[in-house]
C-alpha cells in the first residue's frame, strides 16, 4: 500500500516537472543573459535588470496555480524566485549607481544565485530519480 503513494507522488513529480520545465528554462536563459552582459555599461545592465524581473514575476504568476506536489520543492523553488528578483532590483540600483555599477557585488549575487539554481535543479532531479 505504501509503495502506490510513492509511484503516486513520483508521478505527479514528474508530470509537475514537465509542466515546470518551460518556466525552469527561462529562468535559466535568463540568468545566462545577464551574467554574459553584466559588464556592458549601464543601460545594459538596466534592461538585464528589467529581464530578470520579468522572468521571477512570470515564475512567481505560474508557481502561484502550479504547486510542487513535495512541499520542501515548492519552498525552496519560491526562495529560488525570489532571489531573481532580489538581483534584478540589484542590477536596476547599480545600473543607476553615478560611481558606476559595482561589478564585484554582481558577480557574487549572480554566482549565488547560479549556485542556487543548481542545487534546486539537482534536488528536483533527486525527487523523481532522474
């Protein structure tokens, strides 16, 4: 009996993941924009800025009717999106920054949330044993 909940849960894992995959990738293509672009003036960084603003609110739009079945997933997946907006209003300060943006605090945030992104992935990979 036990054994039908986790094929259970697995199988909604896996079709969640399907579901989720488009989201996931442009979040990840996103955060590839903006760490090849960082260090291309000003008004780059703002429209990276207001790129990766747009991804984390439309990950936010669909996570928001679109639950991870495990509930640890979905927290850390929230945490995950958050973060993107937290570096896009990053970006969009030092975009605006008279001194010049501080390349050494972007690149730290955006190697952290990389380093993120990683780690979620390789839990979600983990949940369905892919």
């Amino acid at each position: 009996m036990g054994d039908g909940i986790l094929v259970s849960l697995s199988e909604q894992m896996e079709q969640w993941q399907s579901e989720v995959a488009p989201t996931l990738e442009n979040l990840v293509a996103t955060l590839d924009l903006a760490e090849r672009s960082v260090g291309n003036g000003p008004v780059i960084l703002g429209s990276v800025s207001d790129q990766l603003g747009a991804a984390a609110r439309d990950a936010r739009e669909w996570m928001s009717t679109h639950r991870c079945p495990v509930s640890d997933s979905d927290d850390r997946l929230t945490r995950m999106i958050r973060s993107y907006g937290i570096l896009a209003r990053l970006l969009e300060t030092e975009a605006l920054n008279t001194s010049g943006p501080n390349l050494l605090a972007i690149e730290r945030e955006m190697k952290g949330l990389i380093g993120m992104f990683a780690q979620t992935m390789a839990m979600l990979s983990d949940r369905t044993g892919s």
